[in-house]
C-alpha cells in the first residue's frame, strides 16, 4: 500500500536509485532514519519534500536599481531559506508532512512558500535577505557566509507575526539555556509600535499577520549555531558529534560546504554528507490570483547530492527547531549525552546560565530599520 501511495513519486526517482550504494548502514535525514535496503523510495520521498531554493533569474531588481538574479552571489541566501523554511514546515505541518507532485497541498504550505519568493514584499525573499545584509557589512552581491545569514534571518524573525518565531544565534559556540528560554517566554510585543524608516518592512512582512493577534506561550525556537570545526580543514575530532546532531529529531540540518560554494546539509550516509544544492539557475516564480504557487521547482526531483564529511569547509552554522519548550528541553539532554559527554574535544557549549562576564541578554525585539540597505525595501 505504501508503494501504490508514492507510484507517481517512484517514476520521477527510480531512475537514480542505484546512485546509492549498496550498504545496510541507514541513512539519517532530519532526525528521520531510512534503510536503503528496505524503503529506499521513503528515503527518496522524504529528500524531495524538504522546499529547494537555487538562484533564479528575472525577478524585480533588488532595491529598485540592483540585481535581477542571484546566480553567482545568493548561494548561502538560498541555503538560509532552505533551513528556515524546514523550520517553518515543521511548526505548521510537521516532520512527517510529504509533498506529492500535482497533490492539492494544504493552504499553510502556500502561504510558507509565499514567504520565500523573490519579491520585495516576502518576507524572507532574496530581495529582504540582500538588503538587511546591509547592516551586517554584506553588499548586495556580496557572498555571505553561514554567521551573517543567520543574524540576518534573525533579524528578519522579527517582523514575521504569522510564525512569529524565536531565533537563538548563539555566539562563541555557546549556547545558554537560559537566555533562550527568556527569548521564548517572553511576553508579546504591541503591534501598535510604528518607525517611519521600518514601515515599509513591515508592509511587506504584514501579509503574514497572524490576525488573531500575537500568542502567548512558548514561541516555537529556531536555534542556529555558527562553528568553525578547524582552521583550514575540518578536524576529525568533531566528525562524530556532527554527524550526530543530524541525528537529533529537532535537527534542521547545517548551512556550510567550500569556500564561495554553499549547500544544505540536510543528512549522511557514513561519512558522506547529503545535501541540497542550490546551483540552478530557474526563472522567477510568482504565486496565482488564488494564492497558490506553481510549486514543482521548489522541490528537487534529482539525485541527492554527496560528498566526504573531510571536504567540508570548517566554517558551519547548525540548526535546530523546537516547537515545544519540551522540544528544547529534549535537545538539551540529546546535546548532554551524545555530544558533550563523549567528547574529548566539544563541538560548543551548553551551559545553563548567562555567563557573567558577557553583556546583559535582552530578548531581541522589532528593531527600528536604519540601514540604507534595509529602508530601501
């Protein structure tokens, strides 16, 4: 009944099946673990459903005046979308959730794909992405790596009130208990705050409002951990513990891959990593009158990508969602004993309180836009 459920799927891969090799080692996607013995075309399946987002091509000009396709300088920006969109997947329609070629999708995964597409008014658009890199140093064109595109999803986090997200970036590979559960209990902002020089952002990020207002509770964490795992080459040390966080049901795979030439790891096989590569140039992408996106180019329907875990540049940012504040406490324990406690040499820290000698934490709110790059928008 499974094969019957995915026939149409299984046509589109069946042709690359034997890319794999014959192992009985299980492959680990997000936290999922598949036997390519047994469910080869689950595997398949579960890699094509992760949303893909590669360089593209004749969208509006980025600030009016700037580029009108991303192709040779947007590669980490993609990979970013790709992360925060599995996030978002996971928050609203779950781990589990499958895509299937021309199956109508529920109205939450257009609406996540709408935050994606390359218009200045999405709110995590290239086009947003670009220009808030401005206030992290990056001009638009420039290659950013995988710390500055998480401060800018950070930063972009803030104006999103549908998902209304917590994004923890740690700093110095620690990661503070604490302070993130301050972040994520923290009371709701008032919506009624307004900067001349952010109305446009918030316009553009408007269309994502939650209208029933702003939840209490626990906001859902996306936690991205920015690492340098060796100077020039990966250190061997840190093989182990890599591969284990992608092992971890919170797990959102880790933004890295060589120097100007970034990827979406999102698995591995032994000591290859599995990743989504955003080198395709497509056409832009609009969504229809009704709201839904054309949406096959948003999944890649190729072989799955590989390579050795010691090609790797040492430079990764790992991420991680927590739906739950249970979720966090999981991953807190899951970090505990499979990471820190087995290793000579720690990947980061985990530790429980704010340390002493660092600035006071302050949860981040809706800053107020000044950079020129930003108010463009």
């Amino acid at each position: 009944s499974v094969l019957s459920r995915y026939e149409n799927q299984i046509t589109i891969l069946s042709d690359y099946l034997e890319e794999f090799p014959e192992t009985d080692e299980p492959v680990w996607i997000l936290g999922r673990q598949h036997h390519l013995n047994t469910d080869k075309s689950k595997l398949l399946l579960d890699i094509s459903a992760r949303l893909w987002f590669t360089y593209r091509r004749k969208f509006s000009p980025i600030g009016g005046t700037g580029p009108s396709s991303d192709a040779g300088w947007g590669c980490m920006l993609r990979c970013g979308q790709m992360m925060l969109a599995q996030a978002l997947i996971c928050r609203h329609l779950g781990r589990d959730w499958q895509w299937e070629k021309h199956k109508k999708q529920p109205e939450e995964y257009h609406r996540i794909l709408r935050c994606f597409l390359d218009r200045k008014d999405c709110c995590y658009s290239i086009h947003q992405m670009a220009q808030m890199g401005v206030g992290e140093g990056k001009s638009i064109g420039e290659w950013f790596g995988p710390n500055t595109v998480a401060q800018v999803l950070k930063k972009l986090a803030l104006f999103d009130e549908w998902n209304s997200l917590a994004v923890y970036v740690s700093m110095d590979n620690t990661v503070v208990i604490e302070d993130i559960k301050k972040m994520c209990w923290s009371p709701p902002q008032s919506s009624s705050v307004a900067h001349s020089s952010a109305h446009l952002h918030r316009s553009a990020l408007g269309r994502n409002k939650n209208t029933a207002g702003f939840c209490t509770g626990w906001k859902p964490l996306l936690l991205i951990i920015p690492l340098r795992l060796g100077i020039n080459h990966i250190n061997p040390v840190y093989i182990d513990a890599f591969k284990e966080c992608f092992k971890m049901p919170q797990s959102l795979g880790a933004l890295g891959g060589k120097p100007n030439n970034a990827y979406y790891f999102i698995g591995f096989l032994g000591n290859e990593l599995i990743y989504l590569d955003p080198h395709t140039t497509q056409s832009f992408v609009d969504s229809e009158e009704n709201g839904t996106v054309d949406d096959e180019s948003f999944h890649c329907q190729q072989a799955p990508h590989r390579m050795k875990i010691m090609n790797l540049d040492p430079s990764v940012a790992l991420g991680f969602f927590c739906k739950e504040e249970c979720d966090f406490d999981n991953w807190c324990s899951l970090v505990q004993k499979e990471i820190l406690k087995q290793q000579s040499l720690r990947m980061f820290e985990l530790v429980q309180k704010h340390p002493p000698h660092w600035p006071p934490f302050i949860p981040p709110t809706k800053p107020e836009v000044t950079t020129t790059g930003a108010g463009v928008v």
